[in-house]
C-alpha cells in the first residue's frame, strides 16, 4: 500500500487488508472509551474521524513534522470523562512500559 497526494494505491491484487498491532490492553481501552465518545463516527460502513477531534490531529501531524501549535481550550467539557480519560492513557503507557521492560523489547506500541 502506498500514500500517492490524497489516495491509497494498492498493489496487492487481493485490495485493502486488515492489519493488528500490539497494544497494552489499558491503551486500547483508553482508545475504544475515546471511540465510544465519538472521536471516530461511522455510518453506512464510512469510518470517520470527528471533526473537533480532526483538528486536534492535524494540530499533532504539525508538531510531528517539526511545526508549532497553540492550543487553547475554548470550553471545558465533563470534569469526570477529562479525568478519567487521562487516567486511562497513563495507566494505558505505565502498562505498555511495563510489559516492553519484561520482554526486554518495545512488544507493545503506545500512544
């Protein structure tokens, strides 16, 4: 599979596939919460990514490719969800720490 300028080209005959990786079982969690918050919609089979939750992924593609942002948080949401949110990607990356200093390896990928 291929990135050309805004498409995929697929040069396995067989088209898409499915691909896994391994993560701590509290990231995916943390990952499958934020999905259930509707970070990621679908209908009709078309998975998207939520618009306010798009710009923020943007914003990180930015820093990731050596830019600069400024975040400012416009209104606060549930104090309980942000809390429990946050918890769950630190547990989720002490977890994936944990199991990559046992294996003596990076096994688990993170977020």
């Amino acid at each position: 599979m291929n990135w050309d300028g805004g498409k995929f080209n697929y040069n396995d005959p067989n088209g898409p596939r499915v691909a896994t990786i391994n993560l701590a079982s509290q990231l995916e969690a943390y990952l499958m919460r934020a999905q259930e918050l509707g970070a990621v919609q679908s209908a009709d089979g078309k998975v998207e990514i939520a618009p306010d939750a798009a710009r923020m992924i943007e914003a990180l593609h930015q820093v990731l490719a050596g830019g600069e942002v400024e975040l400012h948080v416009k209104r606060r949401g549930s104090p309980d969800i942000f809390n429990e949110l946050q918890r769950r990607l630190a547990q989720g990356m002490e977890e994936a720490n944990a199991i990559n200093k046992a294996a003596g390896f990076y096994l688990t990928a993170s977020a």
